[in-house]
C-alpha cells in the first residue's frame, strides 16, 4: 500500500527515459450517446494521451459515426465503430469484438469509464481473455516499467500501486472526474473503420424488447455543478420530493442513497456510490444520509459537501465541509420556501 501521489496521470521519466519502453497503444472504450460522447470518453482520452500518442477509441451504438468524428477531435488517433448493435444485448458483442481485436493487435492497456456499460464490458473482456483487470484507478503512472496504476480497495479506505506483470493488455476500469479530460484539437486527422462485431453466442440469442428512457429534468448526475441527495432519514417518499425540489431550485441533480432507491423512492439510475455512479460536483448535499462506505465512495471527492443529518455522531460529517445537525422534514421545507422566495 502507499499514500497516493494525486490523482490523474503522471510520467515517472527523470532523464528523458520514456523512449527506452516500448509503449503499445492504448485502447479507449468511448461510450456515446445518440452521437455524443460521454464525459467519461473525453476522460478517457486524456488519461491515455498522457501516456502515449498511439491512442485509439472504440465506440459502438446508435450515433457511434457521428461520435467517431469527435472522438478524433479529443485525442483519439483511430477509431473503430462497431454500428448499432440493437436489437442484441451491446455488452456481450462489444467485448467479443475487442477480443478479437486484441488477439489481433495486443495493445498495452485497455481503458475502460466506470460506468454501467464499461463495468459490465470490461468484466466479459478479462473473462474473455483470462486477464485479470484493476478497477477503481484513479492515477495513472507511466514508468520504464511501464503503466502503473493507483487504485482504491475496500470501497476506497486503501489505496493500492500496482502493475500489470506479463499481461498484455492490462484491463483498467478509470473512475469518473479522476483524468482531464482531452481538449478539442480541429481537425481531426484520426482514421476512422467501421468493423463488425462477431456473434457473441448463447446471448445473441437476447433481445431487447422495449427500451425506456429516463426523462431528465435539470442537468445528468455526471454533469452537475450541485447534487442534492436523499437518504432513508426522509423516511417516505412523499418527504423524499423535497430532495427533488431543492435540486431543481438550486439547478442541480437529484442523487439518492441504496437505502433510498430499495425504498423506491428514486430510480436506480439516481443511486451514488459504490454500486451506483460516482460524482464529483462543485457542491454536494447529503440529506439525511448517514455515510457509509459504499455510498462515501461515490461522492467524497466532491468540492464542497455540506450534510444535514440530525444525528451528531453520522459518518457523513467525517467528510463535510459544513455539517448541520436538523431534522431535514423540518429544514428542507424553509429552505425551499426561502429560494422559492427569491425566484
Ligand atoms: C455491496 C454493497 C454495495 C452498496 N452500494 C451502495 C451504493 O452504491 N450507494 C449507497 O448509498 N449505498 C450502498 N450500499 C448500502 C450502504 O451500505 C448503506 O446501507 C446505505 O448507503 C445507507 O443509506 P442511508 O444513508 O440513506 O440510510 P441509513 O444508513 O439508514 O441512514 C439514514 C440517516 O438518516 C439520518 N436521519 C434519520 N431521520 C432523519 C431526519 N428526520 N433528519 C435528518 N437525518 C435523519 C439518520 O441519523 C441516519 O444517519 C451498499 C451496500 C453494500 C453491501
């Protein structure tokens, strides 16, 4: 174990060494969304362009062409789409294709966004492959060794140094907001090949059959400057609106705790933490949420977080920049009636 340096990536070259390694390339796997890359995929792109030049993306999806051309214009130097995989299940055919494509090419390292989709991609691929893979990297190393990565253990209580021994490539799951992201470089001088994924097997045999979309008021999760997350101290889901309304009034995101969406007052798609999306906002604000582990892990990294918990002793004060001990039934409706004053 080792106390972490910082976060993102840094080059352990002190004489100008780095050109005695033998880089591969580096294989970044870009989700998009209706032809806009995620965040996380510009992320991506920094993380290895800070590495090595030899970067290339792989996008798949509806949009995934339109996604390449912008892929190309962050840091990318080639790019293969893989097309629209509906109505089959993506994950199964996506990781079938990169281990074809690895047997082909051994790259050095493939980086992969700690998302849903990356999460599930990457576990097929190291299955694939028989490779293990490092997931919660938040720093990145480059040393004549080669990649080195820092990494969090035990929900993030340890920090970890390590790196890939004779396995190439070495699977890496980045965290979100933990790499800058690449900025745009027109034009692109990227190449870009479509390339079709093989079948995947027994999951072809999945279909889709209906695919809803979460409506979404105010700004992604991944994106706002301010979350305002619930917990099981709301204690029913009509209190839990409240959570709902201070977000939109202060133009935020609504998050909410595991214990919060068991309850159903929130989608899945809300949860932070371990098991749910990790975020890194200028403000946070728990509400009535005690802290533990698995949810700290997913927002402690956040600028600003102020907690309201009425409960002196929670957990989530450790990490509060400015903590209030209330009963959040009793505040959050001032403080609502307060911003609604100002509107
Ligand atoms: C493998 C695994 C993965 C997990 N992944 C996640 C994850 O991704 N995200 C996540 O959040 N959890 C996750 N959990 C669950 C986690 O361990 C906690 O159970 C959960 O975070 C607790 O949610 P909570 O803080 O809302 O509820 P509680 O722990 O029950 O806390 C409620 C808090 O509200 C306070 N409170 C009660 N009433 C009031 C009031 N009126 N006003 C103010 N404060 C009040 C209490 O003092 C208490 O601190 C995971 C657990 C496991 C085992």
């Amino acid at each position: 174990m080792t106390a972490l340096p910082k976060y993102g990536c840094f080059r352990c070259f002190p004489n100008g060494r780095r050109s005695e390694m033998n880089m591969g390339s580096i294989w970044v796997v870009a989700e998009q969304h209706r032809g806009q890359p995620l965040p996380i995929a510009f992320e991506l792109l920094g993380a290895a362009r800070d590495l090595t030049d030899n970067v290339r993306a792989i996008t798949f999806g509806q949009g995934a062409t339109a996604a390449a051309k912008l892929l190309g214009e962050h840091g990318a130097r080639s790019i293969v789409e893989l097309g629209d995989l509906a109505p089959g299940l993506p994950a199964p055919r996506v990781a079938a294709a990169l281990a074809e494509m690895v047997a082909e090419e051994r790259p050095e390292a493939v980086f992969f966004g700690t998302t849903f989709d990356g999460r599930e991609i990457a576990a097929r691929l190291s299955a694939r492959l028989r490779r293990p893979l490092l997931a919660n990297v938040i720093g990145l190393e480059l040393t004549v060794d080669g990649p080195v990565a820092h990494h969090g253990l035990n929900g993030g209580e340890e920090l970890a140094t390590t790196r890939f021994i004779n396995a190439r490539p070495g699977i890496y799951l980045l965290r979100p907001k933990c790499f800058a992201p690449r900025d745009r470089e027109s034009p692109s001088t990227a190449t870009v090949a479509h390339r079709e994924p093989p079948e995947a097997g027994a999951t072809d045999a999945v279909r889709v059959v209906a695919h809803q979309e979460v409506v979404q008021h105010g700004p992604t999760l991944d994106a706002a400057e301010i979350v305002v997350t619930g917990g099981r101290g709301f204690g029913s889901v009509e209190k839990f609106a409240q959570v709902e309304q201070l977000a939109e009034l202060l133009k935020g995101a609504t998050g909410a705790t595991r214990a919060a969406v068991d309850a159903g007052w929130a989608p899945y798609s809300a949860q932070v933490g371990q098991t749910g999306k990790i975020v890194k906002p200028n403000v946070y604000i728990a509400c009535g949420v005690s802290g533990a582990t698995q949810h700290l892990v997913g927002m402690k990294d956040s600028s600003h977080i102020i907690a309201i918990n009425k409960d002196p002793e929670a957990a989530i004060f450790s990490v509060s920049d400015l903590g209030i001990v209330a009963d959040v039934n009793a505040l959050l409706p001032r403080l609502i009636r307060a911003l609604e004053a100002r509107r």
